[in-house]
C-alpha cells in the first residue's frame, strides 16, 4: 500500500507536468493579439513548470534513498527507470538531444525569443518524455519491448535445452564408452554386484517384516534404551554413595577466612596506590616539570575515582585513600588561593603517603593472619577423600604459596584471590549436588515408567518374562523417585540404599526382557533360521567376489575400494546372519543396512574405476572430448548472452557449467569415462537449471505483458463506452425533436447519418478489440465484443437509409444492450485488474516466482468469463421476451421481415454462446452432459 501511494502521488505529479505543458500548446501557436498579449503569462508558466519538475526529480531521489533501504526492490526498479529517462537525453542528435529539464528550457527560450514553431516542438517532446514518465511510474510496460524479451528468453531457453540435450547425448556415449572398455570381466562384476545387492535389500526387508511380526525389533528396542537407563542409574548410585550433604559447611571457616585474606590484600593495595601517586605527585612539584595546578588537577580526579569506589563498595580503604588525596590536593595552597612552596607541599604529601603505606602495612598483616587461619581450617579437610577434600587441598596449595611468596604484594594477592574463588565455587556445588542428584533421579524414573508402558504394549507383555519386566520397572520407578525425595532432603543414606535398589529392579528388567525376546523369537525360530542360512550364504558370495581377481581395467586405487568395500559387506553380513540365530531381528537389520551401504560402496569403484586402455577406446574418448569442448564453448557464449541481457530479472550462472564441461573434457582426455560421465552429468544439470531460471523470467515478463495487455484493453473498452454513449444521447435527443413524423427531417437525417457512421466506426473498432481479446485466451470476452461489434454493425444499418432511419424504441433499446455489454466487460476488466493490483501489494518480499502460477494465464480468470457468459445468456432471454411483447404476431406464426432478421441474430448469438460455454466447460474440467440433455 505505502509503494502505491507514493507511486500515485509522483503519478500525479507527473501528469499535472504533461497537462500543463500540453495546454501551452494552443496558446504558443496563436498568432494574433492575444499571445502577445500572454506572452509574459506563458513564459512564467514555462518556468514554474520547470520548477516543478526539478522538484519532482528531487523529491524521487530522496523516496528512492528510503525505498531501498526497506528493501522495497520493485518499487525501486521503477524510481530508478524514471530517474533515468529525466537524466537521459533523446529527441535527436547533438544539440537536439535532450533531457527533460533542457527541453523545458528550450521552450522557454523559444517563447521569449518569439519563436512559437520551436515552441510547439519542444513542448510535444517533452510532453512525449512526461508520457513515459507515467508509464514508467505506474509499472506499465511497453507491449512490443516485453515481447521482444519474451521472444529472446525463449530463444536463450531453446538454446540452453539443446546445450542440455547435446550433453545427455555425450554423456550417454560416455557411459557406452566405459562399459565397452571393461569388458566382459566388468559387466559381469557389476551384474554380480547389482544381484547381490538386490538379495541383501531382500534379506533386510524379510528380517524386519519377521521382526515386527514376532515382536522382537520392539523388545530390543526397549532393550537398548534399558540398557542405556541403567548405565546412568549406576553412575548416579555411585555418586550418591560417596555424596556427603555437610561437606558444603565444612569448608565455611576456611572459605570466609580465605575471603577475609582476599578483602585485606585487595585494600592494601589500594591504599598501596593512593600512597605511590602521592608520592608521584611529591616528586614532580620538587622538580618543578608540572604545574602545580596540573598536580592539583591530577590529584581530585584521583579522589573522586576513590569517592565512587567508596560509595559503591562501602570499602573503608577507598574512602581512606579518598579522605587522603582530597587532603593532599588542599595541601597544594595557602588559605588565600595561592600555592605553597614547592618544598612544603612535597613533604605534605610524603607524609600523606607514608600513613597510607603503614595502614596498607597493617591491612597485610590481617591478610596473613586470615590466611594463617584459613589453613589450619583446611588441614582437617584434606585427609578424607571426598570432593571437599580436593577443594580444600587446591585451596591449600594456593594459600601455602601466597604466604611464602617471592614475587612480591602482587602475586601474593593474586593467589589469595584464586584460593578464595576455588573455596566459593566448591561450597557452591557441593551445595547443588543433592538438587542436582534429584533431578537426574526424577528423570530416570521418568524414562523407566515410559519402558514399563513400551513393554505394557507389547503382547510380551502377557508372558510371564513380560509381566515380571513390567512389575520390574515399575518398582525400579518407585525406587528412583524415593531417590529423588531424599536427595532433595539431604538424607545420603536412604537416597543411595533407593538408587541401588532402583538399580537391581533394573537389572531384572533386563533379564525378564531377554527371556521375553527369546521366547519371542523362539516361535519364528524356523523363519530365523531360513534367514539366518541365505544370510550367511549372501556373505559367501561377497567373500568369494572379494577373493576373485577384479577386472584388468579397473585402477589399483578402484580394486582396492572394491576389495575393502566387499570384506566390509561380507563381515557386515555374518555379523547380522549370528543375530538372527540369536532371535535379534533388529540387530540383524542393523548389520543388514551396513552391509548394504558396503555394497554400494563396491559398485561404485567398480563403475568409477574403469580406465581406458586401447588406443581404439582412446581415439573414441579423444573425440568427445573434442565434442565436450565445442559444447562447452558454447555455454560460454550462451553465459555472454545472457550476461549482456539489458536488466535482467534473473541471472542464471553458467560458470560452474562451464568449469565442470572442462573438468569432463580432461577425464576423458585421461581416459577417466566414468569421471566424465559424472561431470557430464553435472554439466547436463546446471544447463537444465538454467533453463528452468530463464522459464520464470520468461513468466514474469509474460505476467507483465498480461497486465498491460489488461490495461490496454479496459482502456480502449472505456473509450468505446463514452464514444457509445455520445451517440445514444444524440440518437435520443434526434427522437425527441422528431416525435411522431413518419420521416425524419433533413437536417435529423444529417445527424442521423453521422450517428450512423460514428457506430459503424465503433462496431469495427470493437471486431479489433474482440480479436485482440480471443488472442490473449479470453473467448467468452472475445464474444461478448463480437456480439457488441454484430450490434453496432445493426445500428449502422438501421440508423441509415436502408434501415429506414429508425430511431424509436428498438434502436434506443439496442444501443442500450451495447452499452451494458461494454460496461459488463469493463467492471470484469477493472476488477480483474484491482485483483491482480491487490495481489501484487500482499506478495512478501523476496516471494519467488514458483509460488505463482505457471504457464501463460488468460486475461480474466475463468470464473469472470463464466459470470460474463451467465450474463449474456439472461440478456438474450431478456431480449427474447422483449421481441414477444413488441410483435405478438410472433406467437400466429406470421412474423414481418424485420421480426425475422432480429430472430435471426439472437438464434446466431445463441449458437455462439453455446460454443462459448462448450469451450469453457472443457476448460476447466466439467464434464459434458449426456448426449439427450446436450
């Protein structure tokens, strides 16, 4: 909606311009008093029109900036065309070639210079260039230049699809090629190879039909996930037995001393760094290098840094240091405002700095005096092995460490940090390892509840094994939720005695479902043992193809593969041949499916390792290499061509095209078929791809041309309309000045004569436009035009003499039928154009074209032809009647000539809207009615 508003407003804009310079016309080419008279009032209009469009340029730059910022790409397009003509200089060559605004200009020069002839030409050109400014703006396209690139995508399109079919071609000679060089040795390989794979997909769907009938693939499923249950159920019995809940108290002392050891150094040094900037600040006033004032300036931003800090962490070290540099910074003047000497202030601070040094002194010996605590605190948790015992130990080391160090008040804080944190992390997961331990046991009594249901399923679940898994289950369930309660808490002793039992029921579980899968099993032993038989010959026969010599034109690298490829299926295959004897249907269709994928592993060295060896096959590969490079010169020009499109809505890349073309060009000059082959197919594939790409540009183009062919036409339907409606009011006033006189007067046969002609001119007019109409595939419209044109063709002839000058009822009621003809057509036409409009604006952005429909569309749908058909239908039984009221002589069986031509031409319409409905029905799918009832 935003783009149509815009759209319609510089739409607007531009026709006011095409108007107003049009209506300069009439008065540049007057040549009497009056233009001289005017001369000054036209060449001042020239000039606002000017302005006026220098504005309208600007204001387009500037929406064009905001359009393509939201990514509104079409709206864009258009700004960007109409941009373009107003910079684009037409009309001529040389100084006759001109943009927009310089015709402007021209005109003006040419009105004050007294020149109406260069005038009048300007300004038609220019109303010309205005024109297509409009049509650019309003997304009309010229109908002659979308045919042409209609014309010239299906051209690239035939192209591309030959290209594509040359390829199929050679690569299909490619593949003859590679199969004649292997021989018979390869083609008997690859039959053996595509036997045997046929047999194991046989196999595999056998195995897991048997499966699903016995029930077995299920039960190992529920197998393996309880397999997976009790692994964890194990780790977490584990955990909970080695779990202590008041671990986490145990390492509090040793924790808040560490942090008490950590808070001190931290403050230490901060005071550390208030003393050295004071002294800093002592030393430059004695050298006299800085300013006093620069000093001053220094130290107040330092204490209000320390202000913040204070303020923030209530931390009595910052606000020391604050109080500190503030007292410093006044020590810097006298009372008055005036510095002190050099030498007084300089000791001022030194004195400052030493009280701040000793308090960081005494903040260190607390440091040492916590840490000394925190590790007689951490001795008494070292000994035991538990979680809490390696938090204290790490701790310890730290701590021990950052006592003895060497490295200075840095490093020692550093350590005592690190202690400190390791001590906070550790206290906070032993705290979360009971909340922890609960959920993992609430979520494994989850998962054991949803296999008590998979097993409760089954129709194991009515043996004996089955029921005793079930009851299995259900009380491992039970157990891990009493886990979960008493983990939560803090009670150790009884959450590990329920985990181990939870454990137990899981580990009876897992034997009921083992004596449930083999009783399964057991009642399709003998199919078991059928499969297990043909299995277990399958792998003989991969064995035994893996053991013969492999054919002479495959490379050692392709021999290889296929020797690796066939041990694989053939382990695979006796892997799964020992499931099924076991009952482990899906087991055995694991192993089934790698050995299917090992198969098709040695099929494809097979047919990828061929080499050409004779020089007879390397003449014939030398040949369409040189096939291959003629195709792929080709494609390049084909890429050029596409490439130098003017404006191209789609943009099909060749390049890999090409590139795979030369890469099938070298396999085959190396005597690589089966390489080529694939590149061949690539190349076959991109082409294809490209056409595919050119057809939805070509549709577009062809959607578009649709649209303005749509335009056109209501256009020219409205045209007609109120030319019609002239005539009707002429018709009707010539009858009423007539009355009741027998014959017209001669002055009324003038008019009548030239209301005549003027139909007769619509009724050809419209003959071209029912045409135009059954050309874009719109037949019903085409007819409605076709019975408007018969209409207007009758008025010719009965307004005129032959026709006896009529003017009465009839010819009033038939020019009354032409006119709701035409107006039917123009509502289906507008209304097909604001539903198309309406489309357009609710596509999203960046929709792609294949969510549209395909192929060429007609210019109304079928429902509005099918209203249109309903509509002539009751206006020709609405015309009937009228006929049987105007001559009841009808009705004896004596009709005049006249009543007869009229019953003539409604039988003639009513064949042709037969054929009409015939024609629709076929079209969208109605079937026909029986032969009686047609």
């Amino acid at each position: 909606m935003a783009r149509h508003t815009w759209i319609a407003a510089l739409c607007s804009s531009a026709l006011l311009l095409a108007l107003a310079a049009g209506l300069a016309l009439p008065l540049g080419a007057q040549k009497d008093v009056a233009v001289e008279r005017d001369k000054a009032a036209i060449i001042e209009e020239q000039a606002l029109l000017a302005r006026q469009l220098e504005r309208l340029q600007s204001t387009m730059e500037v929406l064009l900036q905001r359009i393509e910022a939201e990514g509104r790409t079409r709206t864009a397009e258009l700004l960007k065309d109409a941009l373009e003509l107003l910079h684009r200089r037409a009309g001529g060559e040389g100084a006759n070639a001109m943009t927009p605004a310089e015709r402007m200009l021209e005109a003006k020069s040419a009105l004050e210079g007294g020149k109406p002839a260069l005038t009048l030409d300007a300004q038609r050109a220019l109303i010309a260039d205005l024109e297509r400014l409009v049509s650019i703006l309003l997304d009309r396209k010229n109908v002659a230049g979308l045919e042409q690139k209609i014309e010239s995508l299906q051209k690239l399109q035939e192209d591309a699809e030959a290209l594509a079919d040359r390829e199929q071609k050679l690569q299909e000679k490619t593949a003859a090629l590679r199969e004649q060089a292997g021989g018979e040795a390869q083609r008997a390989l690859e039959q053996r190879l595509n036997k045997l794979e046929a047999e194991q997909r046989k196999l595999l769907e056998r195995t897991e039909d048997a499966g699903r009938e016995s029930g077995t693939l299920e039960i190992e499923q529920l197998e393996r996930e309880l397999e997976a249950l009790l692994a964890a159920q194990r780790t977490d019995r584990s955990v909970l037995e080695s779990w202590q809940p008041g671990q986490a108290k145990e390492l509090s002392g040793a924790r808040d001393a560490a942090e008490e050891a950590r808070r001190a150094e931290a403050q230490a040094a901060r005071l550390d760094e208030a003393g050295e900037r004071l002294r800093a600040a002592a030393q430059e006033l004695e050298r006299g290098a800085t300013p006093p004032s620069e000093i001053g300036e220094s130290l107040r931003k330092a204490a209000e840094n320390a202000r913040r800090h204070a303020n923030v962490s209530q931390d009595s070290a910052a606000q020391r240091s604050a109080e500190e540099l503030e007292q410093a910074r006044a020590a810097l003047n006298n009372e008055d405002g005036s510095p002190k000497p050099a030498v007084e202030s300089a000791q001022a601070l030194r004195n400052g700095a030493d009280e701040l040094e000793a308090e960081a002194a005494a903040r260190r010996a607390e440091a040492q005096k916590a840490r000394a605590q925190a590790l007689e605190e951490l001795a008494e948790r070292t000994a035991a092995d538990s979680p809490a015992a390696a938090a204290a130990s790490e701790a310890k080391k730290l701590l021990e460490e950052a006592q003895r160090s060497a490295r200075g008040q840095d490093d020692t804080a550093a350590k005592t940090q690190r202690a400190a944190e390791a001590l906070s992390q550790a206290q906070k997961e032993l705290e979360l390892v009971g909340v922890a331990l609960a959920g993992s046991q609430a979520e494994q009594a989850r998962k054991s509840a949803a296999l008590q249901r998979g097993l409760e399923s089954l129709p194991q679940a009515k043996t004996a094994a089955g029921a005793e898994g079930v009851q299995a289950l259900e009380r491992a369930a039970e157990a891990m939720r009493a886990a979960a309660q008493a983990a939560r808490t803090g009670n150790q002793g009884e959450s590990a005695a329920s985990a181990e039992s939870a454990e137990s029921a899981l580990e009876e579980a897992r034997a009921a479902l083992e004596r449930a899968r083999a009783g399964a099993a057991s009642t399709g032993q003998q199919g078991n043992a059928e499969l297990a038989a043909a299995q277990q010959k399958a792998a003989q026969e991969a064995g035994a193809l893996a053991q013969s010599p492999p054919p002479e034109a495959l490379s050692s690298e392709a021999k290889q593969g296929l020797e690796q490829a066939l041990k694989e299926a053939q382990q695979s295959m006796q892997e799964a041949g020992s499931a099924l004897q076991q009952g482990k249907s899906a087991s055995a269709a694991n192993q089934q499916r790698q050995a299917l994928q090992s198969l098709q592993k040695a099929a494809q060295a097979a047919k990828d390792g061929v080499r050409l060896t004779s020089e007879e096959e390397r003449r014939a590969a030398e040949e369409l290499a040189a096939e291959q490079e003629r195709v792929r010169q080709q494609i390049l020009d084909l890429a050029r061509r596409m490439k130098e499109r003017e404006n191209p809505r789609s943009k099909p890349d060749l390049s890999k095209a090409s590139e795979q073309a030369q890469a099938a060009k070298e396999a085959l000059e190396q005597g690589d078929p089966s390489q080529a082959e694939q590149q061949e197919q690539e190349v076959e594939r991109e082409l294809r791809q490209a056409k595919s790409e050119l057809k939805e540009e070509e549709e577009q183009y062809q959607r578009l041309r649709a649209e303005e062919q749509l335009f056109r036409i209501a256009e020219e339907t409205a045209a007609l309309l109120e030319a019609h409606r002239k005539q009707m009011a002429e018709l009707k006033q010539v009858d009423q000045e007539r009355g009741n006189a027998a014959q017209p007067s001669r002055a009324q046969k003038l008019r009548l004569r030239g209301i005549s002609r003027e139909e007769g001119s619509l009724g050809k007019r419209a003959e071209e436009l029912a045409k135009a109409v059954e050309a874009e595939g719109t037949r019903v419209a085409a007819g409605l035009l076709a019975n408007v044109a018969s209409d207007l063709a009758r008025l010719e002839h009965d307004l005129y003499e032959e026709g006896d000058f009529q003017t009465g009822e009839r010819a009033q009621g038939l020019q009354k039928d032409v006119e709701e003809a035409l107006l039917w057509l123009l509502d289906a036409l507008r209304a097909e154009q604001a539903r198309r409009q309406d489309e357009n604006q609710k596509k999203p952005p960046g929709a792609s074209p294949k969510d549209q429909p395909q192929g060429p569309q007609p210019l109304v749908p079928d429902s509005t032809e099918l209203k249109l058909l309903r509509r002539m239908e009751v206006e020709l039984r609405d015309s009937l009647d009228r006929l049987r009221l105007l001559a009841p002589e009808l009705e004896a069986g004596e009709p005049n000539a006249l009543f007869l031509a009229e019953i003539s031409r409604l039988a003639a319409r009513h064949e042709r809207l037969t054929e009409l409905f015939k024609d629709l029905r076929a079209r969208v799918g109605i079937e026909a009615p029986e032969s009686s009832q047609d």
